[in-house]
C-alpha cells in the first residue's frame, strides 16, 4: 500500500472515533504518533551508526515497545497506557545526560499534545498503520515527505490552524531567491510548521551540501521560533522527517515577547525568512521591547526582523500590503522609515489576493526582499496581482519564471517598474504597488485597505476634535 493511502486509511480510521473532532484535533493526533515512529526509526538508525548512542526515551515508551507488535495492547489497555503512562512521562521528561537535547525536543513536543481518541481499539488500528511506513527507508521517506506536505497544506482547511501554513511556492521562490549557504545562519521567527526552513535546507543540499560535514554546518545554523503549540509540533516533526538530528533549535516561544536587551551581537543573523502573523495584536508588555509601540505584529515584527540581521544580512518577508500602504498610523511610518534608511530595500512582489485566501487568511499580501546596510535607493516591483488563484488553482512556481528572467536588469515591463526613493519619499512612506503599465489605473484598493484608510482618519478626526476640546489625544 502506498504511504499516501496509508495516510487516507489513518484519516478514514480517526473520522469514526467520538474524541476527535474536525481537521485541526486529526492533525495535531497524527502528529504525535508520527513523531514518535519517526523518532523511533531514526534513533534506530543512530544506533547503528553512532557509537554509544541512546535513545532520549526510556526503553518502556519508545514506539517499539508499545506500537511496533500488531498484536500487541489494544482496547483500554492501549489507552490506560497512552493517557496514564507515556503522555505524564513524556510531559515531564528530565532534560539530562548526554542526549538532554533530543530529550528537549520530545518534552517541547508533548507539554501540550492530546490523546483525542477515545477508542483503544481504533487507536490500535491507526498504530499499525502507521507501522507500515519505513522512515529509515529513503524512497518512502521522501514520499512521506510529500505526504507529510499535503497534511500540512490540509491545514488550510482547519479553521484558525489555517494560519500557520504558507504555500509552498512562495516558500520555494523566496528560498531561491535570497539563496541561504552553509554556515549562514537562518532565523524565522515565526516559523508555523516549518516551510521556510525545509525550503532552505532543500535549496542547500541541492546547489551546496557536497561532504557531512557541510551538512553538519547547515544543521548547525538554522533557528526558528514558533509561539502555538500545534505548528510547533508540527515543525518539529517535520524537521525530523527532513532528516535534522537535533531540532531543539525550534523553540516553543514567543518571539515579540523576548527583551530586546538581551539581544546582543552574536544573536545577528545572516538570513531571515518569515511570514510574520498579520491581523494580530500584542499587549503592552511585548511592545516594551520595540522603539515603535504598536499594537499590529506585522509591524512588530518588522522591527524584530531589521533588529535581528548582521550587517549585510538577507530578508525575504511575507507583509500584509496594509503595512506598506498605511501612512497614516505613526509606528506604521516611523518602520517603514527605519527599513529603507538601515536596508537596501530592493524588491517588492504584490501578489494575488488568493493566495492566502485559501490558507485561512484574506488579506492581499506583498514579497520584500531587502538587504541590511545600505538605505534604499529605488525598489523594483513585480506584479502579480492580476492573477487568478484559489484552492483549485493554487500559486505555482512557473508564475514566477518572467520575474526570474527580468531580474538580472531588474527590467521594466508589463508586470514590472521600478520606483525611486525620491519618490518614496514624496508618497510619504507609501510603498504599495501600484502598476503604472496596468490597462486600467483606476483605484484598485480592496475593501480591507480602505477600510483601514476610513479607521485612520476617523482617528485623525477625533484627536483633532479631543485637541480642540482641550481634551488631549485621544485614545
């Protein structure tokens, strides 16, 4: 049977159990279990090929001595085991000896995973499932690599979980197109399950990853943080799956909410990828750190994201274009400004509206490329806002094969201008595009960004109205 119609059966089996309700309860049960067995084949591996090696699982919880026998416990048994022994276990796992940091990572995983399932039985029946894919086998690995990605892409449909999921497009190109080596170290902050990094990783073993040593020195570099617990788990596992030894570098955190204090040279980057949360909103105490206050993470964010880079260092972004239109809100101006005075702010890809349509958001989003260094002197935009996406005919790469030949001479055409920073500056910071060889230049703005537009002078209105009072600003 095929890896994906072993994923289909595992699915069909949790659809029957009365514990596990909806899409995102079927996901995040999948998780687990196909951590453990990935952890398990892989400790396996490690065994054989690294003297002394242990596993960080005492001998009792690890897969083979409870899931690998198809006859093995079933029934209430099965359940009295997960739920009353390896869950507890696994939640207060001691963080020591020598694999402490594999022990992190099982620990990171389960301190907040659920056993949804109801049914020892049908619990046993999607164990042996499971036990029909091979980790340590390269061909099924790969193809569970593919399987694995279509899991992660049904997110989309998982109501809020949608969020955490980026298409794998737009992964891909940006990965290209900022082109991480080994050894340049790699950050998301914001890392949901895990795209940007295994995009990198797959670009450096295809173009740079020549000894194991090579591949030693990637592994070595990559950073990540992600603040919910289900795509937390779910990059985790998929760092495993993409053969990553030590995946205690995705930490289970909130990124906005580290004092920038404690920030200090060696924490630069060479490299971000991200697609930061849009629509969000963070407490005072998160917005301490920041010397622009503002209660939008996309802004937030932003600033991290300047902060973070070495001098010279590389950020592929995902924005909301509410961000680069927005000239009206303060913190909005203030980082803007602080992106095209302290980076090199090169290019801007606006996006069709659908692409993240279908992956749980609304929002019409842009690409910026940037570089940390240099101020901005002109950016190039490419436009791809005419184009027609949605769950059926998602975002491809080949969209993206006149950009790629345009950019050497970063070329003006149909879909591409360039625009200067005198006349960025002139626009007062905005920096939406808006194609000057579109047929059609009328006011293309989406109701969400001129709705945007109405809240801010509606604020403009009443501080006027407050300062006329003698009232103060109002809030």
């Amino acid at each position: 049977m095929s890896v994906r119609a072993t994923v289909k059966g595992i699915q069909d089996i949790m659809r029957q159990d009365v514990g596990v309700d909806g899409d995102a309860q079927r996901i995040s049960q999948l998780c687990w279990m196909f951590f453990l067995k990935i952890l398990d084949d892989q400790d396996q591996e490690f065994e054989l090929m690294q003297r002394g090696y242990t596993s960080p699982l005492p001998v009792d919880l690890r897969w083979g001595a409870w899931a690998a026998d198809p006859e093995g416990m079933t029934g209430n048994t099965l359940l009295d085991f997960i739920n009353d022994e390896l869950f507890p276990s696994l939640k207060e796992l001691p963080i020591v000896g020598a694999n402490k940091h594999r022990r992190r990572v099982v620990r990171s995983v389960f301190e907040d995973a659920y056993n949804y399932m109801k049914s020892g039985y049908l619990l046993r029946q999607v164990v042996n499932k499971i036990n029909e894919v091979d980790f340590n086998n390269l061909a099924e690995r790969q193809h569970f690599g593919d399987v694995y990605e279509q899991v992660l892409n049904d997110l989309q449909s998982a109501g809020n979980a949608g969020e955490y999921y980026t298409p794998r497009a737009v992964t891909a190109f940006m990965a290209d197109r900022i082109d991480p080596k080994p050894g340049e170290i790699i950050l998301d902050p914001a890392c949901g399950t895990g795209g940007f990094l295994t995009c990198a990783m797959r670009h450096m073993r295809d173009r740079y990853i020549k000894t194991p040593q090579d591949e030693e020195l990637m592994q070595d570099s990559l950073r990540a943080a992600e603040k919910k617990p289900l795509p937390h788990m779910l990059c985790t596992t998929n760092m495993l799956l993409h053969n990553v030894e030590d995946p205690s570098f995705v930490r289970h955190d909130n990124t906005l909410a580290t004092p920038y204090i404690s920030y200090g040279a060696g924490d630069r980057v060479d490299i971000v990828l991200t697609n930061p949360p849009f629509g969000g909103k963070e407490g005072k105490d998160a917005q301490t750190r920041f010397a622009y206050k503002t209660r939008a993470t996309q802004i937030l964010f932003l600033q991290h994201v300047i902060d973070s880079l070495k001098p010279g260092g590389r950020c592929g972004m995902v924005l909301d274009e509410g961000v680069l239109f927005r000239i009206n809100e303060l913190a909005f101006v203030q980082t803007k400004r602080k992106l095209v005075d302290a980076c090199d702010l090169w290019c801007i890809v606006s996006l069709p509206q659908g692409v993240f349509t279908a992956a749980g958001g609304s929002s019409k989003t842009d690409l910026l490329f940037f570089t940390k260094g240099q101020p901005t002197e002109r950016i190039w935009y490419y436009d791809l806002s005419d184009v027609k996406v949605g769950k059926k005919t998602p975002l491809t790469l080949n969209r993206f094969e006149e950009f790629l030949r345009l950019l050497p001479e970063r070329a003006d055409s149909e879909r591409s201008w360039t625009v200067t920073r005198k006349e960025i500056d002139d626009n007062g910071l905005d920096l939406k595009a808006v194609n000057p060889h579109a047929p059609d230049n009328e006011d293309k703005r989406t109701p969400e960004e001129l709705l945007a537009l109405i809240e801010a002078k509606g604020r403009e209105v009443a501080e006027a109205l407050a300062a006329l009072r003698g009232g103060g600003d109002a809030q």
